[in-house]
C-alpha cells in the first residue's frame, strides 16, 4: 500500500512539476497561458499576487515539486516520508491562500493555477495517509511466536 | 491448577505484553509529536510567505520612495533620446505607426509596458522605425472600486504629453501601479508621479490635467477603439505602408514584430 502511494505521489509530482514548468515558461518568456477562459489566466498571471518578494510563484510551485520529488526519490524511511509530507503541507497551504486571492482579490481563475492546486491537495492526501500508514502497527515477530506457541500448546 | 511455571510463562507473556503496548503507545505519541511539529512548521513557513505576499502587494505605491527613483531611472534610461510629441513616442518620420489602447490601472497594460512594449521601444522605436501613439480604453479601471478615476489618470498623462513628457508619466504609472482593486489612484499619487517626470513644469501640468479637452480626447479615445471592435487592453493596432494588422490581447515580443514586418513597406 504505502509502495503504491509513493508510485501515485511519483506521477502526480510530476504532472505538477510540468504545470509548473509550463507557468514558468510563460512568466518568462511573455507569452499568454493557453487558457480557455479568455485573459483570466493571463490576468493571475500578470497580477501583484503572482510574484513572492520579486521571484514568480510559478518558479517557487516549480522548486516546490521538484523538492517533493526530491524526497520521494529518497529512500524510504520515516524521515523521507516526514520530508514529503512537510513540503506538500507547505504547498497546499500556499495554494489555499493564492487560490483565495485568485477568487476574491484577483476575480478571475487561472485553470493552471486550480490545476496544480489540485495536485497539490492530492500530493498532501497522500503524504498524509503513507505518514499514517506506515506508522500503524507492523507485525511483530514476538507476537506470531507467543500466539502461536500458546496454540500449539493448548493443541497438544 | 496450572503449575508454577505455567503461571510464570502466563506472567512473562502478561508482562511483555504490557511492555510491548506501552513501547506502541509511546512511539504512537512520539509520532503524533513528530506530526505536530512538522504541521506547525509548515504552518510558519505558509504564515511568512502570505505575510510577504499580502504586505507587499497591500501597500499603496510610493512614489516618494528610494525604489521609486531607481524606477524613474530606469525609464529615463529607456526614453532618453526619443524624440516625444503629445501622446506619441519616437520620429515622426517612421514607417509603422504602433497604437496602443490601454488603461493605466490594468496589470496586464504593465506587463505588456515592462515586458513586449519595452524592447520594442529599445529595437524598434530608438531605431526610427516604430512610433508609438498611447490612446485610452477603459477596462481594469471600470471594473474596479473608483471607474471615476479613468479620465483623470489617463488626462493626467496626456497632460504631461502637452511637454513632451507623456510616456515618461505612463511608464511610471505602470511601474509604480498598484493593486487594481484599490483605490489607489488620487491626487497624491498622480501629483508624485508628475514630480518623477524630469523636465516636466509641474504648474502647468497640474493646471492642464482638469483641461476638458484632455477629457473629451480620452472619451474620443474610447469611442475610436470600440469601432475597431477592441474590448479589453492591451488591444494594439499596427499601420503601415502595406496595411494594418490588430492585436487585442497581451502577446510577445514576435507577435508584434511579426504584425511590423507585415506592414513595414
């Protein structure tokens, strides 16, 4: 279970990673987002709110996946799955608070934005439940070995 | 009757067992520590990013400020030398005449001043090629908090443009411009954007932004680019000896010197 939710966090970092790169792409080169919604995408991207102390939130969502997949790559252990867990919590509470701003100071949605928002809200459901998971009570030889014996005794 | 060392197995197992839940219960709560402490961090880290974002972005624009001299430094850099009349920038004698229709208050106006706008004016117009004429068309303004300001921010530029002075007060204001829901725009600000502007005779440029023929060119302004069907901004219109080309949305830097190639005679 926890082996497959690593798998799935793999490719949800990743498709994170390319709306990232995409976004930062755009910021960059001073192109128009593809975007369905006419200039809304266009306008988040170009409002006060896409920019953290002068570097494009873009650029930081771009490094934030990149870390994320940074300790999914790392091997597997508690402080690997703490790492992961830290950075989506990171994410998604950042996400939470652009996706606010998006709706009430901006007035327009970039889907890209809600896109990687998304992910990001999936990336912390999973990190969450393989923190949890692997925490849980493992099998313990001790515990085979003295139910089984107490077993075999009363069988015999 | 179990026998003694029945009783002492059943002891040993009671006990182990009692030592092993206690070792679970401790790791449990030493992991539910763990947990806390990384949300906690987590929750820092997110508080101090929003608090940048929103002090940085909530704060009305300085034109007073130290980084507003290096803005006005920095625009000087880009125009100085390019001949200017009215709301026109570059010779008079270039092939292409660029029209921009913007608002003064619309972000996407400022990315395309600091981003397309701006090495088209470095390449293009320094060069003699390229002249660009600024026109208005009300958009962010009207659809924020005070779409009273409209007239009089954009009359304020052209006021500055009656001393060959009016793209270095539109450069500014995209600079310096704040967040569009706000109502940002009064006579402070306007007043310190003039006294950025080098060479411009305050007086008569405080005197002439209430003029209502400056008014009256920005509802003119208006009406002319809704005949051309623009509705947003920046909307740009490219003529030439070969024809014209229109841009209604933010595009880059290509997207305008390809519309110029096809032009240009």
């Amino acid at each position: 279970m926890i082996a497959k939710l690593r798998q799935v966090m793999l490719v949800l970092a990743v498709a994170g990673l390319a709306v990232a790169a995409y976004l930062t792409y755009v910021h960059y080169a001073g192109v128009h987002p593809a975007c369905t919604a006419g200039q809304s995408c266009i306008k988040v991207q170009t409002s006060q709110w896409s920019r953290l102390a002068g570097v494009p939130v873009a650029l930081i969502g771009l490094l934030g996946y990149a870390a994320i997949m940074g300790s999914l790559f790392a091997p597997e252990g508690e402080e690997s799955r703490l790492a992961t867990l830290g950075l989506t919590l990171v994410g998604f509470g950042f996400s939470a608070y652009l996706t606010f701003r998006e709706l009430f100071s901006i007035h327009a949605i970039c889907e890209w934005c809600v896109s990687s928002a998304v992910i990001m809200t999936l990336l912390l459901a999973c990190a969450l439940a393989r923190y949890l998971l692997a925490g849980g009570p493992a099998p313990e030889s001790h515990s085979s070995r003295y139910s089984t014996g107490s077993s075999g005794r009363m069988s015999a | 009757m179990a026998s003694r060392t029945q009783q002492k197995a059943q002891a040993r197992a009671q006990r182990v067992a009692e030592e092993r839940a206690q070792a679970q219960r401790a790791r449990r709560q030493s992991r539910l520590r763990i947990l806390a402490g990384v949300v906690a961090l987590a929750a820092t880290v997110v508080a101090v990013a929003v608090a940048i974002s929103a002090g940085s972005a909530s704060s009305a624009p300085k034109t007073t400020s130290v980084a507003a001299k290096h803005v006005s430094a920095t625009v000087n850099r880009l125009l100085g030398g390019i001949p200017e009349s009215g709301n026109t920038l570059g010779s008079p004698h270039a092939k292409v005449t660029l029209t921009e229709f913007g608002d003064l208050k619309c972000p996407i106006c400022r990315a395309f001043a600091l981003g397309p706008e701006a090495t088209l004016i470095s390449k293009d117009v320094r060069a003699g090629k390229v002249k660009i004429v600024y026109r208005s068309l009300c958009t962010a303004t009207c659809g924020g908090p005070q779409p009273g300001a409209f007239s009089t921010q954009q009359a304020a530029a052209m006021a500055a443009g009656l001393q060959g002075r009016a793209w270095y007060y539109i450069e500014l204001f995209y600079h310096l411009q704040g967040d569009e829901n706000t109502s940002y725009v009064n006579p402070g600000f306007l007043d310190g954007l003039a006294r950025l502007v080098g060479g411009l005779h305050y007086g008569k440029w405080l005197h002439d932004r209430s003029s209502p023929q400056l008014a009256a060119a920005v509802s003119s302004d208006q009406r002319s680019a809704h005949a051309l069907g623009f509705s947003g901004t920046p909307s740009v219109l490219v003529q030439g000896p070969r024809g014209a080309r229109t841009i209604p949305y933010l595009g880059n830097y290509q997207t305008y010197e390809s519309a110029i190639k096809a032009v240009e005679g």
